[in-house]
C-alpha cells in the first residue's frame, strides 16, 4: 500500500469490556484483510489466545472477535488515520488521534488498558494519563518487527490474566 491516508478499524467492544488493548494503526496485511492482527507473523492472536486460554488462532476471525468480547477484551487504536508506506510504526506520518476518551467512558466496567507496543503507548498515555481507576500497561509489541521471543513477550503479557473476569461470559 501507497503512502495513503489509513483509516483504523472500528473498536471491537461492549459494556462487558473489562481490558482494553489498544494498537497504533493496523498495518498493510490487517488492512487488505479487514481485520485486525493479520498479519501471518504477528503474534497477536498466539498472545492473547494464551492469556485467554484459549487456541483463538484456530478459529475464524468473526469468532475470535467474539470470543475477546465474551472474555471481557476489547480491541482498538490509539491512531484514527495517518500517512504511512508500508506497516512500521517509524514509518507513520500526521497522525489523527482516536476518540479514545469517548470510548472509555462508553465502558462502565474498564479496569484496565493494554498499549500493544510503545508509539501505542506513547500517544495512548497522552491522551489517557488522567483517566481514573483504570490501570494502564505497555506491552511489547506483538509485531514480527519488534524482535524478541514469542515466549519473552507472552511472560509480559501474562500480566493481562489479571483483569479478567473470573468466570467467562457463555456467548
């Protein structure tokens, strides 16, 4: 894809949601698929799948969006468009921020936000920084770019279990 304006993803969500985890900006591969975490190299959905539980890659997109909402997660980012050649971070120009304010106080039951990596977290924490009772996380990035282990990134993401609910809702 060009150096175009992209567009993120509308935020998957209800009032059930409990973690937020927020990205910067979905990249080529999430963008020609519509869905978030497309790409065959980012471990997203191995991460989350391994916090929730449960073989979330196994499953078809539609379901694995149902499956984070049943769990209490909602997905999405922190950048509502930019300008970008191709999928690095680095390479992201003129963003426009999201809403993310609006969106939490959409969420009665938030307890906690995720930054899925650091431009997430550093434009997150900006907006976010005041935003009471909620705990706020940066993750190492789940992207193939940000090199090291799978297993040393899923010992840091472990910390999301916590902000779970107990019992998984049955949808």
């Amino acid at each position: 894809m060009s150096n175009a304006r992209h567009t993120a993803f509308d935020p998957v969500f209800d009032a059930a949601t409990r973690l937020l985890i927020l990205g910067s900006l979905p990249g080529d591969a999430s963008l020609k698929a519509a869905q978030y975490y497309a790409h065959p190299r980012n471990a997203f959905w191995p991460l989350v799948g391994g916090v929730l539980g449960e073989d979330l890659t196994a499953l078809p997109y539609a379901r694995r969006l149902e499956r984070l909402k049943a769990r209490g997660v909602g997905l999405w980012d922190v950048i509502a468009s930019a300008e970008r050649s191709g999928s690095l971070d680095a390479a992201i120009r003129s963003p426009e921020a999201a809403d993310l304010r609006g969106l939490v106080e959409r969420l009665p039951t938030l307890r906690a936000i995720a930054f899925n990596g650091g431009l997430a977290a550093k434009l997150g924490r900006r907006i976010l920084a005041d935003i009471a009772g909620v705990e706020l996380m940066t993750l190492p990035s789940s992207s193939p770019a940000h090199a090291i282990t799978l297993s040393a990134k899923a010992e840091s993401w472990a910390i999301l279990a916590k902000h779970l609910p107990d019992q998984p809702a049955d949808r």
